[in-house]
C-alpha cells in the first residue's frame, strides 16, 4: 500500500546508447533525480535533472513562454553557464517548441544533442526561427530524430529510455500499431527509472476512443502499446506500473483511457494545461474524474485512483460536444519532484507573487513500492 503525507502550506536486445556528460559544475540536483514541469500555461515544458546533473528539457512552450523557462532555470540554480545536455521537442505542434530560441538567447547552450521524434510535419518559417534554426547555433548543432529504444543515463543507474517516437513503439511489430496520423500520435514516450522510482513523460500521445470512458477522439491509441512494450521488456512490472505518470494532452480525453491507465497503475499524475487554451476545455472530467480520480467511475477503470493529482496552471471552464472541464487537480504552479530513487519522492509547487519572486510550497512525501 503506498502512503502519502501532506505538509501544512508554511526485448530487442540491441539498445542504442548515448554518451553522458561530463561532471558539472554545479550542486543541483546534489545527487538526487529532479522532475520540474515549468509552468508555460497551456504548452509544455519538462525539466529533467539527473542524479550527476545531466539535464534534459523537454519541450519548451508556446511563443512567448521562453522567459518564463528562463526565470525557472535561473530560480533552480541551473545557470546559462552550465547549459543543457540535451533537449527534446515530444512533437511539432507550436506549444511545444516555440519558447526554444529565447531559451537560446539567453545564453544556454545544449552540449550533447537536440531531439525531435522524426515527423515528417513540413516546418514552417515560425518553427525554422523558434527552433530549428536556433538549434543549428548550439554545441549539439542541428535537431536530429530519435529513434525508439535509445537510452539516456543521468548517471547513478538513473535512465531514460526511449518507447515511442513517430509513431514507433520500442521493440513492437509496426504491423500491430495503428498509423499516426495526427501530430500528436507521433509524440515522444519516456520512460524514466531511477532505483524503485519511476515515471513516464509523453507528451501529447493518444490512447483512441473508448466507449466505457465517453472518450471520443480522433487519435489512435499509442500509450497501451507502450504500457505493453514497458511490460513485455521488463521495465515495468505488470503488478506494479509506475510511481508517476505524465497525464497527455493537458488532461485531454484523446489520452489516458481506462485501458492504458488499467496497466500503468501510477499513484501521482502530473498535468501541464494552461488558461490560454482557447475551447479546449483541458483537463477533462471524462479523464480526471472517471479515470484519475475516481468520483463516477466505470466498471472498465480497475486500477486505484491517484493518491494525487497536480497540475500547472487551472483550466478554462466550458464544455463541448466531447466533454467538460474539470477542476478536481491540485494547482500548484511549476511542480518539482524531488527523489533519492530509494526512500520515497517529495512534490512541491513554485508559484509567483505580486513581486516576481517565485515561492516554493511543499505539497507531500510519497513512499514507493518495493520494485527490486
């Protein structure tokens, strides 16, 4: 049984590696592994920091939000001076990419590589200027496709694995998927392990329509053949799932259907949504409260709800012909994870006051099953 406790608001067997850094000059993350979801409103922006430092940023936003990336690497003491090690765009949809070149601009660096997962999304001249250009002036130089299966490590056994990009999934029979055909689906799967923890970070990946949930979209269902791949590769026990799980396409009820959820099982969810969403009415009551959550559940979602649920920013409230708002999560504003990968996770929330300066609350300790 997992606990949470709250705090008062005072195989293929062929992998493909890529190299690690070198030590960094740096304390943060003083040898532990840090998730930060970087409050851009409705986009997303993922911090990953690895126990040795070595730092992934995946996505970066939509036009305009790169200071916003700025202000938060600053605030966490991770300096232009240092840079970044890597940096992924999940796939090429605007709120996803466009705060890169400020990010850019304001001096950091990517030392290794920049990532995307391949589509074949025709660039525009605003996606040539916001990053794929400003990219090609980076010590990693241009974007370059990742390919399923690619592992990252973030050193202490801390690593990343790579289970979906363009609408591949990591050691799965192309001939079982369905074809990609939104951006979205092309969207990057990761799948993190750090020790007993671990956590799955995919974008804006669907998991299709299901009848049981009233989930009624136009993608296809990607995330529970990754949820299988984790499952058939022994990354993730069936038993188990995952501690923590990204919730994709800002709570949208294109992803995490009562199937996929069924099999990855996690405790905490995390949400990146914003108000600047226009009638997309993110995060969902079809995902949050049917799924997630568990206040009118159908007989087709098993796995327990989430312990909890955080989530940047609120939504915008309304409804569609697909389904409302909800307004279940916990905001908290940029969210940091902290973990040991061995003696549980602590989640915080990092808002802004009248002033500017950020302020960090801390919002629970999670414990973890024994994974060993």
């Amino acid at each position: 049984m997992r606990h949470w406790i709250s705090f008062a608001c005072t195989v293929l067997s062929v992998w493909v590696c890529v190299p690690a850094p070198a030590q960094p000059d740096r304390t943060l993350p003083d040898g532990k592994l840090e998730i930060h979801y970087i409050n851009v409103g409705q986009g997303g922006c993922t911090l990953i920091v690895g126990p040795d430092g070595t730092s992934l940023l995946y996505d970066f936003g939509n036009r305009g939000k790169g200071k916003e990336i700025v202000k938060y690497l600053a605030y966490i003491n991770l300096k232009p001076g240092r840079g970044l090690d890597y940096t992924m765009v999940s796939h090429r949809d605007s709120d996803h990419y466009s705060g890169y070149a400020a990010v850019i601009d304001a001096d950091y660096d990517v030392n290794i590589a920049n990532y995307d997962s391949g589509s074949p999304k025709k660039p525009t001249a605003a996606m040539r200027k916001a990053w794929l250009d400003a990219a090609e002036k980076t010590s990693a130089g241009a974007v370059e496709a990742i390919k399923p299966g690619t592992r990252i490590p973030l050193g202490d056994g801390a690593i990343i694995t790579v289970m979906a990009a363009n609408g591949k999934v990591h050691s799965t029979d192309s001939s079982k998927l369905p074809t990609a055909k939104n951006e979205n689906d092309r969207s990057i799967s990761l799948y993190l392990k750090y020790g007993q923890f671990d956590y799955v970070l995919d974008g804006d990946l669907g998991s299709g329509r299901e009848a049981c949930t009233e989930h009624d979209t136009d993608q296809q269902n990607f995330q529970v053949p990754v949820a299988r791949a984790l499952i058939a590769k022994e990354l993730m026990k069936e038993d188990e799932g995952v501690d923590v799980l990204h919730i994709a396409h800002h709570g949208s009820e294109s992803s995490t259907s009562a199937a996929y959820y069924n099999l990855m099982k996690p405790e905490v969810g995390l949400i990146s949504v914003g108000l600047n969403q226009g009638t997309f009415y993110h995060p969902r009551v079809d995902v949050v409260e049917k799924i997630l959550l568990g206040d009118n559940r159908p007989d087709c979602v098993v796995a327990p709800p989430l312990e909890a649920l955080f989530q940047t920013e609120q939504g915008v409230k309304g409804t569609s012909s697909t389904g409302s708002t909800s307004f279940k999560g916990k905001v908290i504003g940029h969210i940091r994870l902290v973990t040991d990968g061995h003696s549980g996770y602590y989640i915080s929330g990092v808002h802004e006051e009248s002033d500017g300066t950020l302020v960090r609350t801390e919002y629970g300790h999670f414990d973890m099953d024994d994974k060993s």
